[in-house]
C-alpha cells in the first residue's frame, strides 16, 4: 500500500474518533545520522544509503508523527551516496507529508551538509561547523617508493583511461584534466542543490561555494542555517512541553560484522586490523575540522 494512501487513511481514521481517545501528544521521530559517508573500509561500511534506509521508512510512517527529526555529525565523504540519501529524505517526506528538521551536532559538512539540506529547516548549536560546499579528492604517490625497493609496476589495460590516477605511477596530466572535469561537474550540481534548498542564502558565492566552513552562528547570518538550538529545546518550543521525542535506532553493520557475529576462526585478529585501518581514516576526515 502506498506510503501517501496509509497517511491519508489514517488521518481520516483520527478525525472520525471521538476527542477523548486521541492521542494528544506530538510524536518527533529521531534518526542520527552520523559519522563518514560511503566505505571507511574495504569491510566497514560509513554512512549509506542502505545503513541509513530503513531507519528513515520506520521514522517517515510512524503514526501520528508531527515532524521528523534529522541529527547529523558528518564530514562527508561520498558524493553519491550523499545524493542518494538526500533523495530518498525528500521523497519520503513528500510522501508523508510532514516536516523535516536537521539538527547539526560537530559538524555538518560537504556530504553531511548536503544531507541536511533534504530538511526543510536546519538548526545548528552556535559552534557547530557547517558548510564545505565542494568536492576534494585527496591520495598518495608511492612511485617513488617502488622504485627504491627495486618493484615493477606492471598494468595492462584496454583503454588509455582505464588506469586514470594510479597511485603507483606517475601523475598523468590528462588524467588530472579529467579529474576536475568530474569534480566540476559534481560542484555544479551541489552548487544547484544547495540554492534550491536554501532561498534565503547571502553572502559572495565565490566564498559560499569554495569549500570553506563557518560556525553555527555565521552559517545562521548566510543563511546556511535557519536557527541555533538542540533538538529537545526546539521541538518542546515547537510542539509542546508533551512532544514525544522517539530516537529510531539504525542496525548497522557490514561484512565484518556479519562474520563477529559468526565467530569466524581467525576474525578477531581481522577485526583488531581493520579496525585500525578504519580509525585512521575516520580520524583523517574528522581532523579537517579540527575534531
């Protein structure tokens, strides 16, 4: 059955009973959605469309729900999947037919603010971190490396192109030109992305669309943001001091988790591995931001 037909039948439902049975208290479902976007690792999973999905649809077709609540604290990461949930956000909401509010913890930055933006308001504690409108692709040179160690790097393809930025080889100027056409391409459609959500932006677009970040408090006077506050705070003073605010846990959890759950033979000493591996790399995004 459609998401839109049970809203409406339901709200039909409500109106034909009687006052006394009612529910009379606002409900605010919570989802957080926090950490990196895309793979952290080639076993852990960060933030993704498929992590975060069915957490949204239980948040979006709760009964009776006044709003839906959105706390994010992300750096970003992937492009794609910060589209992806960006769209499902707004199509999910289309659909119920309710409001959605963002509540940016540490930060809300690139892929975490374009996530955001799928709210219909942003609100961000004054120091929060918000913004980072561009896209970075950062990696490492080992060519250089390998020739000291006396190893050849031997890749054969069928394409010039299909070997494009292969750390191990050196820098290709056509490969680079072909690099920031994509990320050109990806500005552009964040740039868009970012004004449709945002009327009320000021400021130069040279510098709101650098990269650059700014705290809560700028992001509220360029219009990144709509208000400063927390989510208890701002739903009690938008719905009443009686807002049942209801956080709807995600189940997340990849490959490795899978195999923990298994007790695989050997599994714990790849979990401590990768692991590790995975920290550092979160670490690295994070640190961007100073966190």
């Amino acid at each position: 059955m459609p998401l839109a037909f049970r809203t409406a039948s339901r709200a039909l439902w409500r109106s034909l009973l009687p006052e006394r049975y009612r529910r009379t208290h606002p409900v605010v479902p919570v989802v957080r959605l926090s950490g990196p976007i895309g793979a952290v690792s080639p076993l852990r999973q960060g933030l993704s469309l498929g992590a975060c999905a069915p957490a949204l649809e239980r948040a979006f077709t709760m009964k009776e729900i006044a709003a839906v609540a959105l706390v994010i604290n992300s750096p970003g990461g992937s492009a794609a999947q910060s589209h992806l949930i960006h769209r499902r956000i707004r199509a999910l909401a289309a659909e119920a037919k309710v409001p959605v509010i963002a509540f940016v913890e540490d930060v809300a930055a690139s892929g975490g603010y374009m996530i955001a933006c799928a709210a219909d308001e942003i609100v961000a504690d004054p120091s929060s971190l918000v913004g980072s409108i561009g896209v970075v692709s950062a990696g490492f040179g080992f060519q250089g490396l390998l020739e000291r160690l006396g190893v050849e790097r031997r890749v054969y393809t069928t394409g010039p192109a299909k070997a494009m930025l292969d750390p191990f080889r050196p820098e290709n100027p056509a490969d680079i030109a072909r690099l920031k056409d994509i990320q050109s391409d990806i500005q552009a459609l964040f740039t868009e992305l970012v004004r449709s959500r945002r009327p009320r932006l000021s400021g130069d677009p040279d510098d709101l669309f650098s990269g650059a970040v700014w705290s809560g408090r700028q992001g509220l006077a360029l219009g990144l943001v709509d208000a400063l506050g927390d989510v208890r705070g701002t739903l009690r003073a938008r719905f009443g001091d009686t807002v049942k605010i209801q956080l709807v846990e995600q189940v997340r959890g990849g490959l490795l988790a899978r195999l923990l759950r298994r007790k695989e033979p050997g599994i714990e000493a790849l979990a401590a591995l990768e692991g590790a591996v995975a920290l550092l790399e979160e670490r690295a995004a994070w640190a961007r931001f100073g966190l």
